[in-house]
C-alpha cells in the first residue's frame, strides 16, 4: 500500500510539472505569435503602396484654378498695351518704331481695345493651366510615376485644355487688326458674325500651332520651374520671396516665349484671315518665309520686344500665383 501510495503521488507530480511546463509554452507560443503577427502589421503598413486620399484633397481642388485665374488677371491689366505692340510686329513684320507710331496715332480709344477676350481668355487659361496641371500630377506622383514623365504628361493634357479656349485668342487677334477696326464694334458683334457667317468652325482657325505651342511648353515650364525652386535658396522675408518668384518666373517664361515664338507668328497669320480655305501649318510657314526674304531670322520681327513682354508677363504671373498660393493654402 505504501509503494502504491508513492508511486500515485509521483504520477500526480510528473502530471503537475508537465501541465506547467504545457503552461508556459502556451504562454511563450502566444507571446511569440502576437510579436510576430505586431511586426507582420507594421512592415505591411510601412510598404503598403499608398491610396489616394480623395476625401482630404476635394477642398483643395479649387484653390489652384483660383491661383492660376488671378495671376492672370493681374498680369494682363498691366501688360495688354506691350502685348498689342508686339502683335504690330509679328502681323507687318515692321520695327518697334513703326509699330508705336501706328498705335499712337490711333489713340487711346484704341489703346485698350480687344482686351476683354484675353482678360477672359488668360484668365481661364492660367487657371486651366495650373489646375488640370496638379489635377493630373497628384494621382500619378501618389502611384509612384516618375516626377519628371508625370509632370510631362501633365502639362500636355493641361495645355490640350488650354486650346478649348482659342475662340478668345481667335476675336482678339480680329480686333487688333486695322483692317478689322469699322467690321466690328466690340468682342460680341465679332463673335455674332463669325458664328452667324462662318460657323464653329472659324473659331479655331489656327489651332494645330497652338497646340504645338501649349502642351510642351507648359510641361517644360513646370519641369523647369521646379528645378529652379528647388536649387535657389529659401527666403524668409516676404519681399525677397516675391522678387525671387518674379525673377525665376520671369526668366523661364521669356526663354519659352523665345522658342516658340516662330509658331505665334504663323497662328497670327492664320488667324488675321476671316472665311476661305483654312490653310495648313506647313503652307503658312513657307508662304511667310516667302514674304520675308526666306530669311528664318525674320520670323522674329518683334522678338526683343517679345522678351520683354514675357520677362515682364510670367514675373507677374509666378510671383502673384506664389503669393496667392501662401494667402488660399495658410
């Protein structure tokens, strides 16, 4: 009875050292796999591919279009009278002289005139510009596109927008025209008889040179801007901020309105004609270099003047669009 009794409390032993031993286990076993499933969540977390937050950038969507229109506002209230010297240039291909004796002696009620199509027209064109322009680069900068092929096809689709709005350009450059001076009165009785006696068609007469102009140069254009606010060093005081704006602004815009100048020449040309056959891109730059001595250099009659115009525009435009960028955003 006594080695029976023994060998019952030694099982009873053996049993009770197991189960905590089992205890223990368990515990370490949960333990283990709650530190492994911890670490599982935090690297998947970490190298999650990123969804697109759509609720919290709604409210900004407005905000860049409302930047963009303002620039433009604000720069063609000050540059229209350069603007329309410059045009003198490019339609007769005469000097800078000539083209402001022309202009003064028509005088001031003529000064002004022609300027609520590119009011309008710059105006949605700016905010087209900038705001497509970040409505396509956000998505494919958030799906890890290359910054450089996202900003390129940005600033083609945004300039593609940009041309649905060439009618403006297309009155504008009618009412600048002397020929054009006793035809129409004002923006809307030149847009009743091009509809009424053309059809749609009419408005968009020069469109392939605009598009060849719009969408490269505003890809090379935010290319370029951002590259050089990156490199320039960071102002604290507003006033070296804005003159930093307008310079690097102005710079890019001058040299862009530069190169692709030759292609305003022959949009102008295309678009000083109302009615007849709508001729081709290759057709005016050959009968154009014709007229001009088939001298290339003479497709940039006007073009210092241009430069001036544009160092003097897109400064404008930077640094407004900067400033009301920092006052929408704060």
């Amino acid at each position: 009875m006594i080695k029976l009794a023994q060998r019952i409390a030694k099982t009873m032993q053996i049993i009770h050292t197991y189960n905590g031993r089992q205890k223990i286990m368990s515990c370490e076993s949960k333990e283990k796999e709650m530190s492994e499933r911890h670490l599982l969540d935090r690297a998947l977390r970490d190298s999650a591919v990123p969804v697109p937050n759509v609720r919290a950038r709604l409210p900004q969507h407005w905000k860049e279009f409302v930047c963009g229109g303002g620039s433009a506002f604000c720069n063609i209230l000050i540059s229209y009278p350069l603007n329309k010297l410059i045009f003198r240039q490019m339609m007769h291909g005469v000097e800078t002289q000539f083209a402001f004796t022309q202009l003064r002696k028509e005088g001031l009620s003529f000064l002004y005139r022609g300027m609520l199509p590119p009011l309008l027209q710059r105006s949605l064109s700016m905010s087209l510009m900038f705001g497509v322009y970040d409505e396509c680069l956000q998505p494919m900068l958030e799906y890890k596109v290359n910054s450089y092929i996202a900003k390129s096809c940005a600033g083609l689709v945004a300039g593609c927008f940009e041309a649905t709005l060439m009618p403006f350009e297309r009155i504008q450059t009618l009412l600048i025209h002397p020929k054009y001076h006793n035809e129409f009165k004002n923006t809307a009785d030149a847009a009743t008889h091009i509809a009424k006696h053309y059809g749609i068609k009419e408005f968009y007469r020069g469109l392939v040179p605009i598009l060849l102009r719009n969408g490269p140069s505003n890809a090379m254009f935010f290319i370029i801007r951002d590259e050089v606010q990156d490199r320039l060093p960071k102002q604290e005081k507003a006033l070296y901020q804005g003159l930093q704006n307008f310079l690097a602004g102005a710079s890019i815009g001058a040299l862009l309105s530069t190169l692709y100048y030759p292609l305003n020449v022959i949009k102008i040309a295309m678009q000083c004609e109302l009615g007849g056959p709508h001729r081709t891109l290759i057709y005016e730059f050959n009968y154009i270099l014709r007229k001009r001595g088939s001298k290339f250099a003479n497709f940039y009659h006007g073009a210092l003047l241009n430069i001036s115009r544009a160092f003097l525009s897109w400064g404008i435009i930077n640094a407004s669009y900067e400033v009301l960028r920092k006052f929408l955003y704060s």
